[in-house]
C-alpha cells in the first residue's frame, strides 16, 4: 500500500528518527480499527459472511475464506471438496491481483517512474471473472453456495493471465522466468527489461541497495488451531490481536515467508539476507509460480477439516500473510468474532518493518526516505501509511 490520507479502514503511521551515524530509532503507531469484527455479533453465520467483503474490501476474498471456514467449523458442516478446491483458487486469484496493483501501480513511482497503465483493467476484474466461473451467480462464501466449476473455461482464463503477466510483469513467460538460476542471470534480466518490475530490480542493484534492511524476525511457524483458540479465548486476546507475538517473540509473515525455500530466494538469502534485494525478488517469485498453482489447485483433494462444536479457527495465507479468523456461536448467532491480520505481525512496533528500518544506512534524508519507502512496500502492509523523518539533531 502507498503513502495515503487515513480513511475508515485508519493507517499506519511511520516515525524515523536518524542522525549522521544512521537510523536512530522507529516508532510505529496504528490507527487501524481491530475491534471492527465486533459489528458481527449478535448476527447469523449467513448474515457475517454479507458483511465481511464489506468490512474488509483489501483482501476480501481471503477473509471471506476464512471467515466461512471458521464458521463451517462452528456449525459442524462437511464442505464440499469441488467448493474447498474453487475457494482456495480464487484466494490464489486475488493474490495474484494484489501483487500486479503493487507492481504497476506502487513501485514504478518509488523510482521516479511513470505508471504504465497496460493490463491493468483486465487484472481488476480478475477475482469476478473467475468466480462467475467457479460458482453459480458468483456466490462462492456463502453457507449455501453451489459450485459450478466450468473447467475448461477456468483454465482458459489462467492461460490468459499467464500470457498477461509475461507481457506486463516478466517479458517472458512466468515459467521461462524461473527457469533464472543464478543472480547474474537475475541482475542482466533486470538491466535488460522495460518492465516496472525489472526496472526496479535493476535501479536496486544499481544504487548499492541490495543489503539494506536486514532484520532477525523468523518466520511465522504453522500454528495448531488449538492453541490458537486458546490464546484467543484469554483475557487478553486483544493485547494479541494488537501485537501478535508468538512464544514472547515477534514473527513475520509474509511473502518472503513463504517462499523461502525457493531456489532463487535460496540463493539471495545467501548472499544477501532477508534484506530488500530478497524481499523484492519473493514477490515475483510467488507471482511466477502462480498460473502453474491455480492449475494445481483443480487437482488437489480436500483437506480435512475439524469440526468445532460452536467454535471455529480459519487461517489462510492471504497476499500478506496469515489470516486468521475465530468465531464462537451460541443459539445460533455469533458471540465472539477475532481476527488477526498479518499487518499486525509484521507492523509490530518491534516486528519485521522495525528491525529492518533500524538497520538501513543512507547518505542523505532523500536516500533514507526512499530506503523507508521501499521497506515498507516490501513487507506490505494492508492499509496506507504516513512516514516521517526526524532528525535527532540540527546538523543531522
């Protein structure tokens, strides 16, 4: 998300004091409204799955995800495999969305670029088109949603965003692009494009700035649901919500973890860390990967679910990480509703974007300015934010 004005859904807002020696000290404060999911109490399973597209338009499908999930969980309903298998495509469907707005709209202007406005109403209408593919009428988070999968179709319109990010985003095909093995190979890649994404990896590479940012925040482990209802039922479940931590540590969650056990992420972390040239490069790995994935996802079988009697945890990896939903139903309404966004972990006053901002050094204001600026959109948050320097002195 870009530098914006605090709207209903709030902002973060971003403090750098710094001084000749470097970054001196980030304070990080939220206006985000946490407790929104409250509004959902008191209503019916069917009638929260109304509200939650609304409630959370960045990323809805992944929260509707989750939100049905938990529920189904909750009301003790067996989901139909060919429903489970249509869903888990299009939370694939909008990630791939969210990482193209990122790429054409946010980085070309963090390089003094102009944004390019090619493929762009094609990828916004990207989550619709399939689900009026997937479903009938469209309808695919509702208790009583009927799958109608049209495969052919689907997989015609994965080929055709596959061409599209090769046109838009790759300059080749996404599977041409992985075929990439080495970091010379990357960096002429990125020298040689015309694209915004090569573009931005090369004035990276340029400026010197590849090991900026590094941090020591490890990646968010998978967490057993159990103990997650447990955490979640506490008295201070919100303290969580807030800023999540795990076993007294902060964790991030994002793309870069998930895909670090990627050949080229491989070899970046290597050379250079979790720093920015990694973080940078994760997102158009996952976006490369992902025609094949939505392909993947047609074939695979149904996870098992564990039903809850009255309560429910769904967590899905969304464009920025874990998402994670719980919900408590007495006489058939909802009582409790939590969730925890992956902009709370990975925003944490002491999380992943604090660490890394501590640690990036630059000769002038304006080249710590754009480091911050190109941390924060690394790591993602799901909202705007405002970013201020301040100097710790008069002759900083």
């Amino acid at each position: 998300m870009s530098e914006s004005v605090a709207g209903i859904e709030g902002q973060l807002q971003i403090t750098l004091r710094y001084d000749r020696q470097g970054v001196q000290s980030v304070d990080i404060q939220s206006s985000r409204p946490l407790q929104a999911s409250r509004i959902l109490i008191g209503k019916t399973p069917q009638q929260a799955l109304q509200v939650i597209p609304s409630l959370y338009s960045v990323c809805a499908v992944a929260q509707s995800r989750a939100a049905l999930a938990c529920l189904q969980q909750a009301l003790q309903l067996e989901p139909e495999v060919e429903a489970e298998q249509a869903r888990d495509l299009l939370v694939l469907v909008e990630t791939a969305r969210e990482h193209v707005l990122r790429i054409l709209l946010d980085w070309p202007p963090l390089f003094g670029q102009a944004v390019k406005a090619e493929g762009l109403p094609r990828i916004s209408r990207l989550v619709n088109d399939f689900k009026k593919l997937l479903f009938d009428q469209g309808d695919a988070f509702s208790l009583d949603s009927r799958p109608d999968l049209q495969r052919g179709s689907v997989l015609a319109l994965i080929d055709e965003l596959e061409v599209l990010l090769g046109q838009i985003v790759f300059g080749c095909s996404p599977a041409d692009w992985q075929k990439i093995d080495n970091i010379d190979a990357l960096q002429q890649w990125a020298r040689q494009g015309d694209s915004s994404a090569a573009h931005s990896l090369s004035m990276i590479c340029q400026q010197g700035w590849t090991s900026q940012g590094i941090s020591e925040c490890p990646p968010l482990p998978p967490l057993a649901p159990g103990d997650l209802l447990d955490r979640l039922s506490q008295d201070d479940a919100d303290v969580f919500i807030q800023q999540p931590e795990w076993q007294g540590q902060c964790q991030e969650t994002t793309v870069l973890g998930r895909q670090r056990q990627q050949p080229m992420i491989r070899l970046l972390q290597r050379e250079f860390g979790n720093a920015l040239i990694t973080r940078w490069v994760a997102r158009l790995v996952e976006l490369a990967q992902l025609p094949q994935n939505m392909r993947d996802c047609l074939q695979l079988g149904q996870r098992a679910a564990e039903m809850q009697n009255g309560h429910g945890i769904g967590q899905f990896e969304a464009v920025r990480g874990r998402l994670i939903h719980r919900v408590v139903l007495a006489d058939d309404v909802i009582s409790e509703y939590q969730i925890v966004a992956p902009t709370e972990w990975n925003f944490h006053p002491q999380g992943v974007l604090a660490q890394s901002l501590q640690t990036i050094s630059a000769r002038q204001p304006q080249e710590l300015e754009t480091l911050a600026r190109l941390m924060v959109n690394a790591i993602d948050p799901c909202v705007g934010y405002q970013l201020s320097l301040q100097p710790v002195n008069a002759d900083a």
